[in-house]
C-alpha cells in the first residue's frame, strides 16, 4: 500500500509540472483595466499537441477579466509538450461597456502571439499591455476649435470658428481618467443631459481617487488655455462626509515647474489637499472644513484666494460655471445661474509654457479613509477668447 501511495503522489507531481498557472492584469497605454473583457488562448503548434505521451486539448474559450483587468488561467507548459517549440497565442477584447460613450472607442481586441509559457506560475499582465490598444480616444485639434466639449453619453455640437462641425467630443490632447474607478450610466431626465457616475472599492487613500482630466502640458499643449472666456460643467458630488472635490481648470506639465504643477493631476496628492501649489482656478468642497462651496484660485507655490459661495454642498445635480474678463483680471464663479463670487488675486497667468494652465479637470479623494468619494460627471466646456 505504501509503494501504491508513493506512486500516486508522484504522478500527482508529475502531472502538476506539465502545467502552468497563467495570471496578468490587462490595462492599455492610459493605465485604464480592461475590465469586463475577455482572454482568449490559443496553442500554436506544428502537430497534434501531447503531454507525456497523453493526448492533450488545449482550452481555447474565452475567460473572463475581473474589474481590474486580472485574470487566471491553466495552461500547458510549452518546455513540456509535445511536439517541441510550440507557442501561445492570446486574443483579449474589451467589454462592450469598458469606457464610456463618447470617450470611448467602443469595444476594440488584439493579439499576442509567440509565448512560451513554462514552470509553475507565470505572469503575461505586461506582455499583454504592451500591445493593448487605448480604450479612449484621443482627438486632435485644430486652429479653428474655440471650445472643447467633452459630454457623457449625450452627443452635442462642437463649436467652431465657423460654426457647428458636428457631434461628439473633443479633447486636443488626451482624456485621462484616475485608475481603479468603476462607472455607471444616469439616464437622462427632462431637465439634465445623462451622465456617469465614477466610484472605487472603498479602500484609504491619500491621493485623488476619482476624475478626469482633458488637456496637456503648456509649453507643448495642443490646447494651451492663454485666453478663455467662460469655462461650464454639469456635475454632482456622492459623499458629504470623508470626501473633498477640486472641478475646474489646472496646470500639469511633464517636466520641470512651479509648485506642483510637473505632477499628474490623477492619482496623486496634488489636489488630495486644500490647498494645491499648482495653478488651478474652480471651485472646491472638502468636508470637515467646508459646508458650503468655496471658489478658489491658486498660483503654483501656493499662494491662493478663497471665496465662500455660500452655496450649501450636497448631492444634487449643478452647474457649475465660471468666467473671464477681457484682460484676465477678474474671474466670475457661477452655481445653477447664479454669481456666486469674484476674484481678482493670485489668478495663474495666461502663459503658453509650461507652468499655463492647460488641462480641464475635476478630482475626488477620500482623506485617507476607506469610503468612496463618487462623483457623476455629465459635461464639461471651455470656450476660448
């Protein structure tokens, strides 16, 4: 019996070498999951494939892709089949419902091939990702945009110097959204446009968790803000407590600057604070220290003015709105229609470098507590002068 035992286990061992668990996580070049979507293997080799001499069916049906983009699988080991010099290839596709309309390229696949996969455990997340394509898409402008919309769900004109130019949306420059966030879809109502509702697993942070930025560095920006006129978003906030929200217009370069404006807007401590050292002009709530809506502007380094709206925060949808004087002196805060506020001091300058403001933005952050600061965005627009 003993002899029979030790025989068992160690075909038991055998047969667990011939296979190797396969795990990665699927993101594309912006860093956003392929949450929802599919991975499918397929054994490349010149004959019928054998294990130790046994017939062997390779899986070839798709498995499934967690909300982060992770997945498992159990495949045969390429060292260890038969014939010889086999490879995997893997087809990844997108859900249907991976990014939302209009920023969203739709569901969209690709392929790997040419991996050896061998020993016990082996991880393809940065093989995969590397050949991923954008879930987003990445528009680009031209001289005769003077406003850039970017809606949810909701197509609506695009203003031109000449006109309307169609539907859709258009950032010059890329859309980026934070990582981890999940979303889901507000049907339109008669009297707000249908929007999205961004949230994450509750989980401490002491960086911004949730939002979106369109726009890029100033000293290369395809959408430099040196003159804008009036900037207007629709939006409501999803938590009162253990949550603060920045929504206007920042700076974010990719190199040197002042303050913080060299560091991302997303995923970050830049704007988990209240006071920012970038460039930044909006509107802010943070709860704790805020009941009420407060109108801010910032230069990089730190230096800020802050206006009470006395707008009492909540949950409700809003528009929020701002604009700018001829000579870039005074800015105007509106809630819902309403002036709200004005400021003249430490308003960052209209510069075509790399410390101009440049990006269309709004953030959530959870104050390192585990909650989910969500958020429902529907539009956003900035025309320029």
């Amino acid at each position: 019996m003993r002899r029979i035992l030790v025989c068992v286990l160690a075909l038991l061992g055998s047969a667990a070498a011939q296979f190797t668990t396969v795990t990665g996580t699927v993101t594309d070049p912006n860093g956003l999951p392929y949450a929802g979507g599919t991975i499918s293997p397929t054994l490349v080799s010149s004959g019928s494939p054998t294990l130790s001499g046994f017939a062997y069916t390779p899986p070839t049906q798709p498995t499934g892709l967690d909300r982060s983009g992770k997945f498992t699988l159990r495949l045969g080991d390429n060292t260890v089949l038969s014939p010889g010099s086999s490879t995997w290839s893997f087809h990844v596709c997108s859900a249907v419902g991976t990014v939302a309309p209009d920023f969203g390229k739709g569901p969209v696949c690709f392929d790997v091939t040419g991996v050896t996969i061998s020993g016990s455990s082996q991880d393809i997340g940065t093989t995969l990702s590397a050949a991923a394509l954008a879930l987003t898409a990445n528009f680009g402008s031209s001289g005769s945009i003077t406003a850039v919309t970017i809606p949810e769900i909701n197509a609506i004109y695009q203003v031109a110097q000449g006109g309307p130019v169609g539907f859709g949306s258009i950032c010059p420059g890329n859309i980026g959204f934070a990582t981890g966030t999940g979303s889901t879809q507000v049907l339109p109502t008669a009297t707000r446009r249908a929007g999205i509702t961004y949230f994450i697993t509750p989980a401490a942070s002491t960086s911004t968790v949730v939002g979106l930025d369109c726009g890029q560095n100033g000293n290369n920006s395809l959408f430099p803000i040196v003159g804008w006129n009036h900037y207007t978003t629709q939006f409501s906030i999803g938590s009162l407590t253990n949550a603060r929200y920045w929504l206007g217009l920042a700076t974010w370069n990719v190199g040197s600057g002042l303050g913080t404006n060299s560091v991302n807007i997303l995923n970050t401590t830049k704007f988990a604070t209240d006071t920012p050292a970038s460039n930044t002009i909006g509107f802010r709530f943070s709860s704790g220290t805020d009941t009420t809506w407060k109108a801010v502007t910032v230069t990089a380094g730190g230096s800020s003015t802050i206006v009470d709206t006395l707008v009492t925060a909540d949950t409700n949808f809003h528009i929020f709105e701002m604009t700018n004087n001829l000579t870039g002196t005074a800015i105007q805060f509106l809630i819902d229609g309403i002036v709200v506020a004005t400021i003249t001091t430490n308003i960052p300058p209209g510069l075509q470098t790399s410390d101009g403001l440049a990006d269309i933005f709004w953030t959530g952050d959870n104050k390192n507590t585990v909650t989910s600061p969500s958020a429902t965005f529907y539009m956003a627009q900035l025309t320029l002068k």
